[in-house]
C-alpha cells in the first residue's frame, strides 16, 4: 500500500509524519510564552470544549465535529493509557490558511523546519497550532494528544511521546491502527532494512532526530503494548504512571526486558507483530 506517495506533501522528508512535532520547554529560543494577539494568533472566535480552548481565524461552532472528536480524545486517552483527565487547559491555535500559518511561524519560530502543525509546552501554557488544510483532523487529533498526555505525564520520553500521538491520530475506528505506518515497515522489513530497537528510540532526545521510521516504530511498540496482551498493556500503563511520579523511573525497554512473562524475545515479538499486520511472511 502506498499510502506514504502522500508524502510529497513535505519537500524535505517527503513524509507527513515529519509535519509534527514536539518542542519541550527547553526548546531553543522558543518563548511561547511570549506569543501575542499582536504576533497574529488567531483570535476571531474562541471556542471551549473540555480541556480544549479553541482560537480560529474563521468561526467554529463548538459542536464541530471535529471539536467534539478531539473533546472526546480526552476521554480515550485516559482510559487507553490509564491516566487521570486534568483541567488544564489545552490552547489550539487554527489559521484558516497555510499561508497565515507560515507567516505566524516564520515570524515567531524562525528556526523550525517546515511542519504542519505543531505542540508547544511551556512551564505555563499547552499550545498546538496548526492551519486549516485537508488533513487538520489528523493534525489535531495528534498534537491535541500531546497536549492531553502532557498535562499529567511532562516527562513522557520523546519516542513514547511520538508513538502514543501517532496512535491517537488515526481515526477511531481504526483503534490505533496506523495503516500508514504499517506499509511503510512492512516495506522494510521486505527489504530486509528493519530490526526494532527500543534501546534505540529510547535514545532519542530530539524531535529533529526523528526520522519517519522512528515514529512508524515507536507507533509500532505502542500498538503491540497496547493491542496484543492485557499483560503488556498494563506494563506500559504501569510505566507512565510511574514516570508521571519520578522522571528517573525505570526505562520502560528494562521493564519489558525483565518483567514480561516472555522476556528477551520483545524485539522479535514487535516484527511479527508488524508483519501480521501488513501481511508480510517472514522467513523463519
Ligand atoms: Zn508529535
């Protein structure tokens, strides 16, 4: 399935997935913070819904689907990943076109690469802001999700971050099936370019690190977390709350390593997972 020829979307990277991104409050020269009416945010309708406070360019009725789909995310995310709802709130900055939003971008955050939409989280405020394209839903549904999980998990690491918004982004009902992700490591592990690697993702500590088979693999481990065993749901249910407590915790590749009733063979376990979901035989 060639779902990812879509990609052209984005010179660099040709992939859509690169079009998001999370920026820690240690981000560079990022003073969110210091984002204004003046600045061009949008501010002729203000909508709330839940946790959810809506700026846009353009009118939206607060029983858009759209917003009651990303209100309702805020329930999903809680109960998939076991997680307490917080009240704080989660500002959606919407341009009503791409060329407001990459001027706001190109003035406010010159440094970024090209990206569709995007999460902010400063020590004060929770901030997406994205422009009003074909695939908005999508957008928001993924960087609303950073802002759900970040109001009560901060510390996610980056790859975990990553994989859970890439979850939440598909539609409902695909249930965190990410067909797009499924082809595209399907096609590598035909190739023979694929191995997953916790320790790798776990790696990561920069979203600009992020390559399109970081999150196709991190969506990959958070699916077969959260998709194949109670046992395995549980363990990463059990590891954000306990990172929620204590950043230091213990990684969660040590925990699958020694806590699983079938230790050792995870890295295995997630390329079966993936090529049953992408039809792909494996040689034995
Ligand atoms: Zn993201």
């Amino acid at each position: 399935m060639a779902v990812w020829a879509g990609g052209a979307l984005l010179a660099a990277g040709g992939c859509a997935h690169l079009a998001t991104t999370t920026l820690s409050a240690s981000a560079p020269a990022v003073a969110a913070s210091m984002v204004t009416a003046a600045d061009g945010l949008p501010d002729r309708s203000e909508v709330t819904a839940g946790q959810l406070v809506i700026h846009a360019d353009f009118p939206l009725a607060g029983q858009h689907r759209l917003v009651r789909e990303l209100d309702g995310l805020r329930t999903d995310v809680s109960q998939e990943l076991d997680l307490p709802v917080s009240d704080e709130p989660v500002h959606l900055y919407l341009f009503e076109n791409t060329d407001r939003y990459d001027a706001f971008v190109a003035r406010r955050f010159p440094s970024f690469p090209a990206r569709r939409a995007f999460f902010v989280e400063t020590d004060t405020t929770l901030s997406v802001f994205a422009a009003w394209q074909d695939r908005i839903a999508e957008d928001l549904r993924h960087e609303t999700t950073h802002g759900y999980v970040h109001a009560v998990v901060p510390a996610v690491p980056l790859w975990l971050d990553e994989g859970i918004a890439e979850f939440f982004e598909t539609p409902r009902s695909d249930y965190g099936l990410h067909r797009g992700h499924v082809a595209h490591l399907a096609g590598r592990l035909l190739e023979g370019t694929w191995q997953p690697d916790l320790d790798r993702l776990e790696a990561l500590s920069a979203a600009g690190e992020m390559s399109q088979d970081h999150y196709a693999e991190a969506w990959c481990w958070v699916h077969w977390l959260l998709r194949t065993t109670p046992e395995r749901r549980t363990l990463l249910q059990d590891y954000l709350a306990d990172v929620r407590r204590d950043p230091q915790c213990r990684p969660l590749s040590m925990r699958i390593r020694h806590e699983l009733s079938q230790p050792g063979t995870a890295a295995d376990d997630v390329k079966r997972h993936l090529a049953a979901l992408g039809g792909v035989t494996l040689e034995r």
